[in-house]
C-alpha cells in the first residue's frame, strides 16, 4: 500500500508529499507509524498506546496535529497498515 503524507502533522519525520509504503502483513507495535482509516480518510500517525482492541495514536508534530488527543481511542481494526519505508524512529 503507497499513501502521499498530507500535511504538515507528522514532521520532521515524514514531510509533506512524502511518500510511504504501509504493510498490512506486519503487526503494528508501539512507536510504530501507522496508516489509520478514520472517518472517509486514511491518515499517517504513531502509534502511542494499545489497551486492549483501542488504540491511542499521535502526530509526531503535535502542536500542528489532530490525533487520539482530540478524538480519542480508535478501535484496533482502524489500523490499515503499519509503515516499513522510509524506516523511521
């Protein structure tokens, strides 16, 4: 899955226009960026916490994020796929 990083809510990490490839194969572990479905959108996030099937993901630029801080937990299957490339930390 190749997705184009839309906005500024993921940098430094992943500009805007970047692109990245998502594994729907690979479990998804804390810290892990993920392509969320939320709402008609798929958005790129990190994952901050798991609690049993919700999840609590994050923008890594977070005054210019909107992410589990305004919507809260997300149900587990709204993970699409987690990133593999380009690696990130």
């Amino acid at each position: 899955m190749i997705r184009r990083v839309v906005g500024i809510s993921m940098q430094p990490v992943l500009s805007p226009g970047k692109l990245v490839i998502g594994s729907k194969r690979r479990q998804p572990i804390i810290g892990n960026l993920v392509i969320v479905s939320y709402g008609n959108d798929q958005i790129i996030k990190r994952l901050a916490k798991v609690q049993g099937d919700k999840v609590y993901i994050i923008g890594d630029n977070e005054d210019h994020s909107i992410d589990s801080r305004s919507y809260g937990w997300l149900s587990k299957d709204s993970i699409v796929a987690t990133v593999i490339w380009p690696r990130v930390k």
